[in-house]
C-alpha cells in the first residue's frame, strides 16, 4: 500500500482518522498516536514535526506508561519470532537484520543476553534493528548491560522513537524540502577543489539502485547547478559519492604525485534518513590524506 500524502492526514478531523493511519508505528500503543491527536492536532507542517510531537507525548507520559511502551515490544529472536505472532512491522524489521536466520549458537546468545538483560533491567531490549546486524545488535546487547537501569530506559526509549519514525515514513510521504550537497577542499593547496569529477549513486532505498550523476567541481569546489538530488528524487537510502581524487591531483598544477598515486578514487558511503533535511557531505583532500563529515 502506497503512503499517504501528509496533506492527507492533515484533513483528519478525529483521532480515530490518525490511529487508523499511524497507530501501529509505536509497537501495540495506539494511545500515543491518539494522545498525540488531543495535544497537537493537525495540521503539521511537515512529517519532522508530526514525529516531534509523538515524541512529546511519550515524554510527556507517566513512568508506568513509558515501562508499558518497552515491553509491548518482542524480544530480539524471542519466542514470539520462533511461534510466528510478531507485528508484520517487527517481523519484517527482524528478518532484514537476519534474525530470522540465526545458527544455533547464534540463537543460544541471543537467548543468554535477552535472558540477562531481562534479569538486570525488568524489561526487554529494544534496538532499531531495520539497517543493522546481527553482530552490531549483540554487540549493543553486551554493551548496554553495563548501563544504569534510568540510562537503558532512555535508551530504550530513544531507540523506540527511530523505530516509529522509519515506520512512518513507510506510511506517510514527507514534505519534499530535503536536498544533498557536496564540497570538496584542497588542502594541499588551501583552496577549493575545481575541476575535480564526482560520481553519486544509489545503493540501496526508495528509487532505482545504481548511477545517478555525474557532477564537475566549480571554481567554488562545488557542484554547478546546485544540489545534487532534492525533491522528490531525494528519499531514504543509502549512496555513495565517488571522488575523483587521484585524477585531479594527477593534473594539479605545482603538485607531485607518485607514478602510482596513493589516492585514486574516494569512495564516501553515506544514508539519508530524513528527507525533509538538507545533507551536505564535503570532502577535504591531499593526495595523501581525505576526511569528510555531516556538514550543513
């Protein structure tokens, strides 16, 4: 079923309409989307803000209701994964971390740490396993069990809010106002890179997987045209900006660059999450060295 537009939801005039629409995005707690629906009504400027105020009801819950909200959620390849009685959500969220598919001694640690953590903190371990591994998610499991019992609850808490927010924009489009930049700096020279080719392409998400552009740096060391995807063309997913490092330095003027350069073609692999946000991605390179980073 395709997501409604937010301009759709904004036209509910109950909160029956709303928990209709996005009650299953907070596990088994339709009262959140409805509590939400009496504090902050519609309309909502933007899919941002409609989670915003989930969040703020959550908050704003009592101690019980918040220990409620965690437990309404299945233990990571517990028994309700083993009998077939997850939410289609959690199943499909479980499956694509491959918790579905475990080994034997896999199973048998995932059982001992659910086991332990029950034990320490009365309560299940929650984590936003939709891009994860099974290596990260035990790996998280060993390392929380060191937390303070307040500390694990917020973390619960906040890994339970990513969950409903990927949920959500499986059901409802989001304001096309994101947009993906790039600059690039030479800081061999201290100046920008100009001239310098630059590939970006889509790995995985919402839209065609494979080649997007293909851009030349500005005298500014930026893209010409302005961004890179924005609209509806820029959604959740993961890409992957190539630089062309290697043969820009080759032609630099005043730079020496080894018969066999030590940097040829940066890759930079990054994920989109929110498509109402701007994600610019820089890159600052020699041609020794490169960093990069979430710029604004």
């Amino acid at each position: 079923m395709p997501p409604i537009p937010l301009s759709t939801l904004n036209g509910y005039t109950s909160s029956d309409d709303l928990v209709s629409a996005i009650g299953s995005i907070y596990e088994h707690s339709p009262w959140i989307s409805s509590s939400t629906f009496s504090s902050a009504p519609p309309p909502y400027s933007s899919l941002t803000a409609l989670h915003t105020s989930l969040k703020a009801t959550v908050s704003a819950a009592t101690q019980e209701q918040k220990l409620n909200l965690v437990n309404a959620h299945p233990d990571l390849a517990g028994k309700a994964a083993l009998s077939n009685s997850l939410t289609a959500e959690s199943a499909s969220e479980q499956s694509r971390a491959g918790l579905t598919s475990l080994s034997t001694s896999e199973m048998s640690t995932f059982t001992s740490l659910n086991a332990q953590y029950k034990e320490k903190f009365s309560h299940v371990f929650i984590l936003a396993v939709r891009n994860a591994s099974k290596h990260a998610i035990i790996n998280a499991m060993r390392a929380r069990l060191n937390n303070s019992p307040e500390t694990e609850l917020g973390e619960c808490l906040t890994q339970i809010h990513k969950i409903a927010w990927m949920r959500l924009l499986d059901l409802v489009e989001p304001n096309p106002t994101g947009f993906l930049t790039c600059h690039v700096l030479d800081t061999a020279c201290g100046c920008p890179a100009a001239g310098m080719r630059v590939t970006l392409s889509r790995l995985s998400g919402a839209g065609p997987v494979g080649p997007i552009a293909e851009f030349l740096t500005n005298e500014d060391g930026r893209l010409p045209g302005g961004p890179a995807l924005k609209g509806l063309d820029f959604s959740v997913g993961a890409f992957e900006w190539v630089f062309f490092v290697g043969d820009y330095f080759l032609t630099k003027a005043g730079q020496t660059v080894s018969g066999q350069p030590f940097l040829g073609e940066v890759p930079i692999r990054f994920g989109i999450d929110n498509p109402e946000d701007h994600y610019h991605v820089p890159l600052l390179c020699s041609p020794f060295s490169f960093s990069t980073y979430r710029g604004s």
